[in-house]
C-alpha cells in the first residue's frame, strides 16, 4: 500500500507555473510546488507505508458495493450525499480533514487529539480551529457550506497525489492540465489513480467500520464512471439531474469567484470558462453513456425537481434503485426533511449572458435531456 504521486502532473505544473507572465504568481506557484508538495506528500507516503505495518486488519478490509453520486456540479449532488448520510450507521463518508491526512495513521493520531483537547484543554484547539474555518471558508460557504468536519467530494484525498481536480481552483490552466477525463487516460495510469484511491477508501472504512458502505459525492467523477466500474466491482451510481441553464453558469460563477479572489487576468479566466463550460456538456452525457454500456450496474437518475419538492419520496425511489432497504426511522426523519426543504427558495440566480451562452444552444446540443425532463415544457428554460 504506497502512496500514490502523479510525477507527470507534478512537472506538467511546474513547468507551467515557471512559464507563467505574473512574476508574483510564478514565484508563489513554483515554492507551492518546490517546497510545500514535496514535504507534504513525503509525509504522507511515510504514513501510508506504516499504515499497513501498524494496523494489519487493513488488508483483510473490503469495499463492497459503495455508492457514488456523480453528475454535473450544482445539480443536487451535495443533497443527496447529506440526505443519505442521515441514515445513521449505515454509511462511510470522507471529512474534509480525513482527506487532507489520508493515511490512517493521521487519522487516528488527530482523532486522539481532537479527545485530549475536549477532556483536557475544554476544546480550546477546537475554538481555534473553528475560527479559522469561519475566516477561511467565509466566500465559499455563501454557496457552499464547506468546513474541516462536514463530508467533502472524495477528490481531495487525491490532492498531495497532485491528481485531484481541485488544482484547477488554484490553476487554472484547463486545457493543459486534465484531472476530469480519467476514463480516456492511458490505462496503466488510470489503474494506478484509482488502485490507490481504492486503499484510501479501503482506510476510511477500516476507521468508521468496515461493515459499512461507502458514500462518494464527486461531480468530478463524472468523468471516470467507468474506472469507478472497473475498479469498484457492485458499485453503485447515482446521477441527480438539473436543468443545464442553471447548473452551468453557477458553476462557472462559482469558480470564477475563486480564480477573481487570486487576480487572475480576465483573458485566462474567459478562456477556462469556455472550456469549463464545453466540459459540462460531457458530464451530462458521459455518465449515461457509460451505465447504458453497463445494464448490470444498479444506479438511479434523481430529478433535482423531484429531490428538492419531495426528498422523503425520491430518496425512497433511489433506496429501491439501489436495492438499500429503508429503515421507519429514517423514512420518518425524510418526512420532516422534506417539510423543511419545501420552505426552501434559493437566492441565487445566474445569467447565461453573463459567461458568453446561449439557451438554444444548450438546448440543441441537450435536446433528448429536455425532451425526457420536459424543462421546456415547465417554463425551467429561459
């Protein structure tokens, strides 16, 4: 079990950061990549190898049939992973802290940590930490609720790998750089990405019990369904699905307020967004290409319509989908979730113009999608 380091990603960004124009962005990039990586991930390969020395259960633990919800960003991906992990003891989800250590050495060790501070120090660190997570995520959490305890899309585990999609939010350089089309990788190196993040999902099991399923979340993912098929055999997909005139330019805002908040010029941002946006179109379709390919994959299309109007419903449809039996406990707990969600209007609203697009060519290029959802027809398209 060693920790995994893509050194073709690693210097394909080196040598883009050393060709940056922006002396301060070239110079904080390269210590980034020079100083700060390495010693990070140094540390974590180091732990990755003891993990399998200090706790030898690790390698008679399986992951069997876990559940990964994919599809376009924004489309209701986060409800239905938080709706899920509600039914208590029956799931196994990454913590965004969980990934940023991702050997089960760390783990144990902040575990351990985080009891002498309640028992001892009456949580002091907790206080900080806390504080610091209200400064950090203070932008992000007007549209995402984002912090070191809450569950978080599995990607980040890859992150000291220098393999996870999150890099873009940093660099964007989409278009030199591809963390998204994991399924159209060579084979040797796709097989290395997920047989290791097949061993971190395998150590956060081993932490929160090996009987349990794990719970992915990844829009990123989107663009690997069939790695995940191929790596994960009884895996089991889910797809939410909403109208692309609203998930696509809230994407695109979403990103581009992190690429503004670090100055990066307007030209190369206009530039990422075109390419983000034409990388939305694979992600509608390339999930339900894939599970067409593979009938004997159990998966569930949610209409982010339905989730949002009645989750206690739709999540039961996706349980039976699934063939996840549903407890009267958590039924009567989606009961009064779905009370509070119908109270629910979001305050956010996006314009296509804004980035560039048009509805019609949305529309052409997704027709099947607006015929079968009928968005049209329900006045969801503008």
């Amino acid at each position: 079990m060693f920790f995994h380091f893509s050194f073709s990603n690693y210097f394909k960004m080196l040598r883009l950061a050393w060709g940056e124009t922006i002396p301060a962005v070239r110079w904080y990039f390269l210590a980034v990549l020079l100083l700060w990586v390495p010693a990070v991930s140094l540390l974590h390969a180091l732990c990755f190898f003891l993990d399998g020395i200090l706790f030898p259960g690790l390698w008679r633990t399986e992951v069997r049939e876990p559940i990964f919800v994919v599809g376009h960003a924004r489309s209701g991906t986060t409800l239905v992973h938080r709706l899920m992990n509600r039914d208590e003891g029956r799931f196994s989800s990454f913590r965004l802290y969980e990934m940023y250590f991702p050997s089960l050495l760390q783990k144990r060790a902040i575990r351990l940590v985080m009891r002498l501070d309640r028992a001892a120090l009456g949580g002091a660190i907790e206080r900080r930490v806390r504080a610091w997570e209200d400064r950090h995520y203070a932008a992000v959490r007007k549209v995402h609720k984002m912090g070191l305890t809450e569950h978080e899309e599995d990607d980040m585990v890859l992150y000291y790998s220098c393999a996870s999609g999150f890099w873009i939010t940093k660099m964007p350089y989409m278009g030199d750089l591809d963390f998204y089309r994991v399924d159209e990788w060579p084979e040797r190196k796709r097989k290395r990405l997920m047989r290791f993040y097949r061993d971190c999902v395998r150590r956060q099991l081993y932490l929160n019990g090996a009987d349990k399923i794990h719970l992915s979340k990844n829009p990123l993912f989107a663009g690997r369904v069939e790695a995940l098929i191929e790596t994960f055999p009884g895996a089991r997909i889910v797809v939410p699905i909403r109208n692309p005139e609203e998930t696509i330019p809230s994407l695109l805002k979403l990103v581009s307020t992190g690429w503004r908040r670090l100055r990066w010029p307007p030209e190369r941002i206009e530039r990422c967004q075109r390419i983000l946006a034409e990388q939305s179109f694979h992600t509608y379709r390339h999930p339900l290409e894939v599970l067409e390919r593979h009938p004997q994959t159990r998966s569930a299309l949610v209409d982010y319509r339905a989730l949002v109007e009645d989750p206690a419903s739709t999540i039961a449809e996706l349980y039976g989908s699934l063939d996840l039996p549903m407890s009267t406990e958590y039924r009567a707990l989606l009961d009064d979730e779905s009370a509070r969600t119908r109270k629910h209007v979001s305050g956010h609203s996006y314009s296509l113009e804004e980035f560039g697009l048009e509805a019609d060519s949305i529309e052409t290029r997704l027709a099947d999608l607006y015929e079968r959802y009928g968005w049209k027809t329900e006045g969801e398209s503008r």
